[in-house]
C-alpha cells in the first residue's frame, strides 16, 4: 500500500458514517456498544463501553474523537480505582491545598509542570509510585513540610 492509499483509508476512517459501507469489508457501519480495550500504564483495561459504529460484517470499529476520549476516560478511571490511586480532582484540590501552582508542584516532586497538567486533566494517569508521594504529601503533615522546603529541588 502506498502512502497515498494509507492516508485516503486514514481519512476514510475518520469521515466514516452510519450506514457507510465499511471500508475493510465493504460491509454496512451500524451502531454498537460492543467493549473495547486501552492500555494503562502498560495494563490493558478491558471492558470499555462507548456507543460507536461497527461493521456489521467484519467487526472493525470505528471512533469519533468524542468517542476516543470517553474510551480513555473509562480506562483512567478503571485503572485509579483498581490499583486505589487519586484522581484527577484529589491532584488538583491537594495542589491547591498546598497552594501551589502546577509549575511549584512540578519542582518539587521534580517533574515536568505538563505531567501535573496531564493528571489534573485526566489526559494522563500517575504511577502507583508517585500516587503514593501524593498520599503522603496529602496525609502527612510533616511531608508535605518537607517538600515544599526541600531547596534541592
């Protein structure tokens, strides 16, 4: 396949509707609610039910961007409660506990400002590691002492 013909299947993709003929089979796009998967931090979450459209002949499935940020919401969300880590809003509400910014909190911990953006975003989940900082930072008061005096950082 040339890379013509993968950028026309691409946007193919993409532009797919309801009732369109399926561009792997030539089989018809039909609604569905059928489960999918995403890995997480190297785990695959199984089970994710979005409503999108499937070929009713081949099974291939297609995803609007709407579609695709439920799917990695649902796996976010399945991964924290799973493994028992904050979420997206608990980030958020101890940074501002602490009463710092992204960037200040980002020092600290010493990461990249975008990797405190990404969790308080749900775009991006923390490890088992760092969720356990964040706990400690949260529930111990002389830890987060610590942090926020550490001049190392």
């Amino acid at each position: 396949m040339t890379k013509a013909d993968e950028k026309r299947q691409a946007g193919s993709r993409r532009d797919a509707r309801l009732g369109d003929p399926c561009i792997a089979c030539g089989g018809r796009m039909a609604r569905s609610r059928k489960s999918t998967s995403l890995p997480v931090n190297g785990e695959e979450m199984k089970g994710l039910r979005v409503l999108h459209i499937r070929c009713t002949r081949c099974g291939e499935a297609m995803y609007s961007i709407e579609e695709s940020r439920q799917i990695r919401e649902l796996a976010f969300d399945k991964y924290r409660q799973r493994y028992g880590l904050m979420t997206a809003d608990e980030i958020r509400t101890l940074r501002e506990r602490l009463q710092m910014s992204q960037r200040c909190l980002a020092e600290h911990l010493r990461l990249g400002e975008a990797t405190i953006a990404r969790w308080e975003s749900n775009r991006n989940v923390q490890t088992a590691a760092m969720d356990l900082l964040l706990k400690l930072i949260r529930d111990v008061p002389a830890a987060a002492k610590y942090v926020e005096n550490d001049k190392a950082a």
